[in-house]
C-alpha cells in the first residue's frame, strides 16, 4: 500500500468513527424543546405557549406542574413565586388564564405548591382555569387575590343578604373561578385542599364563572376540602358519577351545592354545610338517582336540602338538618325517598308541593318546628308513614285544601303537635295527645 493510500484509509476510518453516530442521532441548529418520559413540561416547552394579548396560557403538555408552566415562561408578570417554604412549597401568585387542553393534565399539589393565589385581568372580567383536559388538585390552598389590596378579592357581603336585591344593587367584582367542559377527555379531582373567595356571575351573561363549575368530567371526585366564600360552592350540569364527600362547605354567596340540570348518579356523603345565601344543598332540573346522605346542614337563608324541578329516583338519608326556614324541601319532584333524617328548628320540617308526586317519607325525627309534615298545591300519591313529630308550634302533619289525591299517612308518631287532614268535606283539625299515632 502506497502512503497516500494509507493516509486515505486512515482519513476514512476517522471519518466513519466521527459522523456515522449523527446519522442515527442528527443534529437540530434550531430551538431545543423537550419532554420527559412521562410527558411532563420542561424549560422552553411548546407545550405550554402563552398569548400576551389574552392573557391566556395554554397548556397541552400530556402532564404538567405549575413549576413547570413557571420554568417554562420565566416570566413573572404571568407567574411569580412568593414566600417559598423551606420544603419548596411555593405560594404562586398567577396573573393570566389557564386552559388545559384536551388529552392534558394540569397538577396543582403539595410537590411545589402550598397556595395558589389568582388575580382577576382586570376590574371587568376574570382569569380562570378552564379545563378541556384534566385537573387534579390535592393538599394546596387556591384561591383569588388582589394585589394591590393585599387580600382576597371579597364581594360586599358575605352572603346574600337578601333574594330580593337585584345583582347590580351589589358590588359583585369579577373573582377567578375553576370550570371543566363538557369536552374533557378527564377529571377535575379535588381533594384536600382550601378553596376560597373565587366566582362571581356576571349580570350579561351565564358562562360558569361561579367558583367550581362542572359541565363535564364525569366520574370527578370533591373530597376533605374547606370550600368557603365563594359564589356558589359547586355547581354542575349534565355530570354523572361524582363523589363529594367529606367536605366543610359554608358561607358562600349564593348555594352550597347545586347540581343542576340532568346531573345524575352523585353521591353527596358526609359534608358540613352551613350558612349561605340561599340553599345549602338543592338539585335542580331533571336531576336523579342522586344520593344525599349523612350531612349535616343548617343556618341558610332559603332551604338545607331541596329536590326541586323534576328531581327524580333519588334518596335523602341519614342527614342532620337544624335551622332552617324550610328543612327538606320537596318541589316538582317525584318518586323520592326521604328517610332517617333528623330535623328539627325550621319552619317546615319536610315539605311537600307543586305536584310532587309518588315520594316514599318515612322513619324521619322532626322536632321543634312550626310545621312538622306539610302538603300542599297539588302533590298526590306520596306515601307519609312511620315518622315521629315533636313539638310542632302549628301543624304536625297537614295534608292541605289545595294537596292533590292519594296522599296517604300512616303509623305516625305526634308529641304535642296537631293533625290536619283533608276529606271532601273541607280541612279537619284534631288535636293528638302525646304519643298518639295517626
């Protein structure tokens, strides 16, 4: 071999041994953008943009922290860190909207966070986390926060101070709120944590900004929180298969819990609900097969538990209802079960009305109320048996001149209290003496 074709061998061999790698891992001149393995977001990611004139982060990275959103923006303007604890749990203060796109998973938890404070944009609108993916919150503090007021964004009243007030005779400010679509392709799960002074309603429109709004994310579980101050406490529409459970829920403006139109297959288990503007818990619009069991509610302004607008095929058990103007509540509503409740100082100890028909109320404890057991304005067919009245002020049990057909009371217990019955001759009072069944 001549020199020059060893020196060619050699110039080759190097040229293999230093290229051939790149062929298999090329190089990029361009931007560095990264997942890890499981999807999450790192510095620069594409999957999590923001849109400076909206305001607006976007999230669609398969899962994501907000450590990751803050890496990813280096921008404090949007997201800033506050007081880090010595464990590096953050107080974030976030001054933008969230949306978490489909196929996405937003993490809010104890691994960064320990309070998540969320500015409104401005004095009329408001900043939320919208929720088309995921979202999974555990063991943080969320709520909304005025920077220049150093404080939560508060409406002028706690609660509704009155259901006669129009919205603009109160200072209603736009606070952040949580809303998951209809469209999710997950859950928004929440668990242990605080969420406080978020949602308000806008007088021109209806877009779920009333503090946790479920319009999807079928099968979401709400469990061990403290959910106070906000505009309403949890609201749904059309959502099946949700757990609340477990949860400390009170003064907030408006409801307690509201699930609402066709929300179905719930279970309201074992929550303290107490002092709101208006009911405590209520289901509205074809709502069934809801389950609202072992609560205790009292010290709202309109009903504790109400089953209103065709409410149907669901169960009342088990719940400590004190302090009410109405306790149970049963509005154009039908083939309900209302048993081993515990009611005692409102005004109504269970109510019957507007047609209700074919409810099954039996085994109840009512004491100390004005009206122990009262139907009216054409509910028929329910069947009124084995309950115990105490001290009814006015009526024990009163099937009303206006109830409709077929209502019918038996094996129940009066303690100073009074029977009306209604016959085709007209009302019928008869006064029981203790311990006297009807």
């Amino acid at each position: 071999m001549t020199k020059n074709n060893a020196r060619n061998a050699i110039f080759l061999f190097i040229a293999i041994t230093v290229l051939l790698p790149f062929a298999y891992f090329p190089i990029s001149f361009g931007p560095i953008y990264a997942q890890t393995e499981s999807g999450s977001a790192v510095s620069g990611s594409p999957c999590i943009a923001y849109d400076a004139e909206e305001r607006l982060i976007t999230i669609s990275c398969k899962s994501s922290s907000i450590s990751d959103v803050y890496s990813s923006l280096k921008d404090n303007s949007v997201l800033s860190k506050e007081n880090a604890t010595k464990d590096n749990k953050n107080q974030w203060l976030l001054n933008a909207g969230i949306v978490v796109s489909q196929g996405s998973t937003l993490y809010i938890n104890s691994t960064d966070t320990s309070w998540l404070k969320m500015a409104s944009a401005d004095t009329e609108s408001a900043n939320g986390i919208n929720v088309h993916g995921s979202l999974k919150i555990d063991s943080v503090k969320i709520t909304s926060w005025s920077p220049e007021q150093n404080d939560f964004v508060k409406f002028e009243y706690d609660i509704l101070p009155s259901r006669e007030l129009e919205k603009s005779d109160i200072n209603m400010v736009p606070r952040p709120y949580l809303r998951i679509y209809g469209d999710a392709t997950g859950t928004m799960d929440i668990t242990n944590s605080e969420l406080a002074y978020i949602g308000y309603e806008p007088e021109d429109d209806n877009l779920g900004r009333s503090g946790l709004n479920y319009y999807g994310g079928n099968g979401s579980i709400i469990r061990g929180n403290h959910i106070h101050h906000n505009n309403w406490g949890f609201y749904s529409s059309g959502v099946a298969d949700m757990a609340i459970e477990n949860n400390h829920v009170h003064h907030n403006y408006m409801y307690g819990f509201d699930p609402h139109t066709a929300t179905h297959d719930m279970v309201i288990r074992n929550n303290t609900v107490h002092d709101h503007g208006a009911m405590g818990i209520i289901c509205s619009l074809d709502c069934y097969n809801i389950t609202i069991e072992d609560n205790e509610v009292y010290n709202s302004a309109g009903s504790g538990i109400m089953l209103s607008r065709n409410m149907y095929d669901s169960i009342v058990r088990n719940n400590y209802v004190h302090n009410e103007e109405q306790c149970i509540f049963v509005s154009a509503s039908h083939n309900n079960e209302i048993y081993s409740n515990s009611v005692e100082n409102c005004g109504n100890g269970i109510y019957l009305k507007s047609e209700s028909s074919n409810n099954n109320i039996h085994n109840n404890t009512i004491k100390d109320t004005e009206n122990g057991l009262l139907v009216n304005t054409g509910a028929s067919d329910n069947r009124i048996h084995s309950n115990t009245i105490i001290n009814a002020t006015e009526l024990g049990i009163s099937n009303g001149e206006d109830a409709g057909d077929g209502n019918t009371f038996t094996d129940n217990t009066l303690i100073n209290a009074t029977l009306i019955s209604q016959d085709e001759g007209g009302a019928e009072g008869e006064e029981e003496d203790e311990g006297k069944e009807t």
